[in-house]
C-alpha cells in the first residue's frame, strides 16, 4: 500500500471519527498526529462494529455481519485488507503499535452479547460486558499511548472503561429500552428499587435507581483515572478530556436523573472543548 493511499485511509478515519465521535474527539484531537491517526482507525473500526449491532437486519444477519468482522481482524496480520480505508489504517497502525487482536475481538464479543439481547442478573455480569466493549477500548488504546507499568495501567484502564460504559447505560437507559429493546441494568438492582424488568416503574424508584449506578460509576472514575499518572503528557490530556467530559455528564445524570427518563443528556459544544482546553493545561476537569 503506497504512502498516499494510507494517508488517505487515516483522513477517512479521522472524518469518521469527527463525524462520529462525539464526546471522544475532543481527547483524540489532542494527541501528535502518529498517536491520533491510529486511535481514529481505531474508533473507526469500532463505529463499523457498533453500526452492525444497532443498525437494520435480523439477529442472524447480525452475527453474519459480526462473523465477516472477525474475518477482517484475522486478515489484518496478513495485511490482505484490500481497498478498506478503515483496515488499511488499522493495519498501518498496528504495524506502528502493538496493537492487540484478541481485544478488537473482544469489541466484536461485546456487540454480539447485543445481538442476544443478552440482560444482566447482577452488576457483576454487567461488568463483563463493559469490559468486552470498553474495557478493551481501553486496552487497545494504551498500546498506542504506552505507559510507564504496562501492568498497572491495563487494569486502570478497564477500571476506567466501565465507569464510562456504565455512564453511557444511564444517558441511554430509554433509548436503549424504548428503540432497541435492551436493557443493561442489572436485574437485582431493578428488584431492590421496585422497578419493573423493562427498567420502568415509579419515578422516584427510578430516580433512587439512577443514582445508585451513578454511584457505582463514580467509584470506578476514582480509581481508573490514577493511569493518568502513567502516561506521557498528550496521552495524560487525552484520556483526562476523554473521562472528563463523561465525568461531567454523568454529574448532570446524578443531580437530574428524570433528565434521563426524558431526553438524552448532554454536554454543549463549547464546555466539551473547555473540559479538553483544561486537560492539555495539565488543569484537569
């Protein structure tokens, strides 16, 4: 593959993720241009399996979609990707970072769990589920970032991919019951507030509900973000706006969480590029 053509296949790449990303671009934007070239193949190859699990089709062209997914990780070591802009990327940054296969796989794990529509007993089981879709973003992000204990950071990072994903179930709760007929709190927990399977029920159970998770998801932010510590200063400012800007939202969730009941929360344009401002000044959010 020439120069231009993978030149080419990082600005489709950063399109999507500028396009796409919406919380996320605002730390990817702050990293050198190797670093953020190859975590935008990065969410681009994970917008592509993310697209197959909410987008049309039945549950069986589902996994045939996910199936063919697999197939184009296993090509990426041949480097057999053809004329993909996604995998030409990914596969040029892969050579440049030890980037590991088994965790793109295990994104491609986690949306066929979405295919199932697959609940949760406990926040136990939850967990293994964020794991499979953020934990492992985490894992593949810190092969680009590097660290100072290799150890060390994995664990913060899935530490700090569940508080994101837990975040993201609270933003989602309706949509994700209502449209795509999921639902990701854990069945124990909607029993002992009195809600109903189907994550419905009185308000102030789901009020008392939404706080008890958001609770939970604080608590993971609290300890995974002790991996700043273990990055370089652009990676440090990358992941500091990335967990910031879901830090605040998660705040807005907890202090309002019929909001969640009613719309999907968010964060303006303008306190997401402050939030980044601060992270690149070392400030934090």
């Amino acid at each position: 593959m020439s120069a231009p053509d993978i030149a080419a296949a990082y600005a489709r790449c950063e399109e999507i993720t500028r396009t796409e990303a919406k919380n996320f671009a605002y730390g990817i934007r702050l990293l050198p241009t190797p670093k953020r070239q190859a975590m935008s193949a990065l969410y681009a190859f994970a917008r592509r399996v993310d697209d197959v699990g909410d987008g049309p089709g039945s549950a069986e062209e589902k996994r045939d979609a996910l199936a063919s997914v697999r197939s184009q990780i296993e090509a990426l070591a041949s480097g057999d990707v053809g004329d993909d802009a996604v995998l030409v990327a990914l596969r040029d940054a892969s050579r440049r970072f030890p980037i590991p296969p088994d965790a793109l796989g295990e994104i491609v794990t986690g949306c066929e769990m979405d295919c199932r529509q697959q609940r949760y007993e406990t926040f136990e089981d939850l967990v293994v589920y964020c794991r499979c879709v953020a934990g492992s973003i985490g894992r593949l992000s810190l092969a680009v970032f590097g660290s100072t204990d290799d150890a060390t950071a994995a664990g913060l990072a899935d530490t700090l991919g569940i508080g994101l994903q837990v975040t993201n179930i609270l933003r989602d709760i309706v949509e994700d019951r209502d449209v795509m007929g999921r639902v990701y709190l854990p069945a124990q927990d909607l029993a002992r507030f009195g809600c109903a399977e189907d994550a419905s029920g009185p308000l102030d159970a789901l009020v008392d509900l939404v706080r008890f998770e958001a609770g939970r998801a604080k608590l993971r932010y609290a300890e995974g973000l002790g991996l700043l510590d273990l990055l370089d200063h652009r990676s440090r400012a990358c992941v500091s706006a990335m967990a910031g800007i879901y830090q605040r939202l998660l705040g807005r969730i907890e202090r309002d969480p019929l909001a969640v009941l009613d719309h999907r929360v968010s964060l303006p344009v303008w306190e997401k590029a402050w939030v980044a401002a601060r992270s690149l000044a070392g400030i934090g959010a």
